[in-house]
C-alpha cells in the first residue's frame, strides 16, 4: 500500500479525500437522502489478487433502494464494475478492504430526488470484535417496521435507529443490541441479520420480520450451508428462545460471520464460539477470500483483465 489515506471515487473521478465534499444544504446532508452498499474486497495473496465479492448483487439491492427512493443514477451496471475495480485497482489496495457505494441527492429540500451523484469510499475495516464474539442483549429500541421506514431501504437514515440501540447497549455494558420487530419477534442486529442454533437446527427470522434481504444471509440460506449439510429454517424466533439457544451468530458483509457469545447476559452453550458457527465462518471466509474456489462467479478480481 503506498498510501495511508485512500483516494474516493467521486462521480467518475479518483479525489482525494479533502475533496469528496457535499453541499451543506444538500438534501444527503440535510436529511440523509442517500441509499448504499456496504461491499468487501478479499486479498489473496497464493493469486496476488483481490476479489470483491457478490457485486451483482450488490448493485442489484442498490436499484431496488434507489427505486424506493425515487432517484436514479447516471451509470449502468458494468459502469460500476468498473468505477469499483479502478478505486481499488488506483488505490494499489492488496489487503483485506470495505467499502461503500453511495447515491445522493445533491439538491436541496426534503422531496428533492435529483441531481443524484455517487461516490465509492474504499477504507480498512477491522473484523467486527476482532472475531472474539458479542455480548448482547435485547434493546428496548423497536425494529422500524415496512409501513414507517422499510428496513428492506438500505439508506443510511434508517441507521438512526441501530445508533440508538447501540448507545444505549453500550451504555448498559453489552457489545451489541438484538432488535425485536412489532410483533414481539427477533429482527436483526444494528447492521447484521441473525441466526441461531436450536435443538441442532440453523434458524433465522423470515425477510417479512423487518430485516434487511442480506447478501451474507442468502449466501448461506441457499449455498453454504447446503454445502455443509445443514438445512436453515426460516421462522419467528421469539425473545425467550435466545436465551436457550445452543449458539448464534451475526452475518452481513461489515459484521461477515461474527459470533453471538451471550444475551442479556445469559450464556449460550458454554458461552464461547461453537461448532456450527466455527464451522460456518471457516466456510465463509475461505469462499469470499478464494482459497475455497467454489462459486467464482462471486468473486470480481480487481487486477487482471475480466469480463463481466
């Protein structure tokens, strides 16, 4: 890496970071009009390449979010494959990064929808606890639900809600928050869904629980974990279920696999990483990274020539 501070992608330039600047009375800044993706590149250092990882679909749950929020953006597709490989590629970046895709609105006012600008801001990013687990507990802030502001709208107004309920978590002595829904069911996490182990089976709350439809989590719904001979049922889990839980987990592309170790303060299993989570990471991990070649249409390598 020969810089310490990488260069944004900003509406079809590389700038430095000084530069990729937001009128203050932008509806983006004003009001949070934006939608984004938050996406992982993976060094792999046996290819000397850097593969980013599901970016169709990626920039397929970004349209959906920019339809719901009625602005478009002037680029196709493959014009953001590419915008996305030359941050990384002009960055010389051959490590571990994250990054995030955004649209805005650049004009002023509460119903402005345009002009609509994007930037790409590639940064390092730790894993999530440094991987050693979560205490958790159930937040007393409530999931936003579809009818108020669809947790489905991946813009970053609705992470007001997860900041509350990750202050107060803080403050309370835990590590993260487990949302609840308005019917009293598990939702999600501030950026991650969840997943737990009961009774030896894999669960996770339905997409109508207001979560967010997670890449992470149809990644191993419909491919991981069939290839490890696990089935995932997908039902309500109901608060006290958490408590007796065996094991769970966190999953999203910031949060990739990160252990759940206790909820409010009850211990799951032996209150350390388990088997089947161990098990999912190691999977997960290896896949996104290349070193499980299995599905390589996942991974867009950044430095030599593809087509896509």
């Amino acid at each position: 890496m020969k810089t310490t501070e990488f260069k944004i992608w900003m509406n079809g330039k590389l700038v430095p970071q000084a530069e990729a600047v937001l009128p203050v009375n932008s509806a983006a800044v004003f009001y949070a009009s934006n939608v984004f993706e938050g996406i992982r590149g993976y060094w792999n250092e046996a290819d000397d390449e850097l593969y980013a990882f599901r970016l169709a679909e990626h920039f397929a749950r970004f349209r959906e979010s920019m339809k719901m929020m009625r602005f478009t953006i002037p680029y196709q597709d493959l014009d953001l494959y590419e915008a996305v490989r030359q941050v990384l590629r002009e960055n010389e970046a051959r490590e571990d990064i994250h990054m995030h895709l955004v649209a805005y609105v650049g004009g002023p006012g509460l119903e402005a929808t345009s002009p609509t600008g994007m930037y790409i801001n590639p940064r390092r990013r730790p894993r999530i606890g440094d991987g050693n687990g979560l205490n958790c507990c159930v937040s007393s802030w409530q999931r936003t639900s579809d009818n108020a502001i669809p947790i489905r709208l991946k813009c970053g107004a609705n992470y007001q809600n997860g900041r509350l309920a990750a202050l107060q978590a803080k403050a309370d002595g835990y590590d993260s928050p487990i949302f609840l829904n308005q019917r009293g069911t598990v939702a999600e996490g501030t950026g991650a869904t969840f997943f737990m182990v009961r009774k030896g089976k894999l669960v996770t709350p339905p997409v109508t629980s207001d979560i967010l439809e997670s890449i992470t989590r149809s990644t191993l719904i419909e491919s991981l974990c069939p290839a490890l001979s696990m089935d995932v049922v997908e039902r309500d889990i109901a608060r006290t279920e958490l408590y007796v839980a065996d094991e769970a987990f966190f999953c999203g592309s910031g949060y990739e696999i990160t252990p759940i170790l206790s909820v409010d303060r009850f211990p799951l299993g032996d209150g350390k990483l388990g088997p089947v989570t161990q098990r999912v990471l190691n999977t997960y991990m290896n896949v996104v990274r290349g070193t499980d070649q299995r599905f390589p249409e996942w991974r867009t390598p950044v430095y030599r020539p593809v087509t896509v």
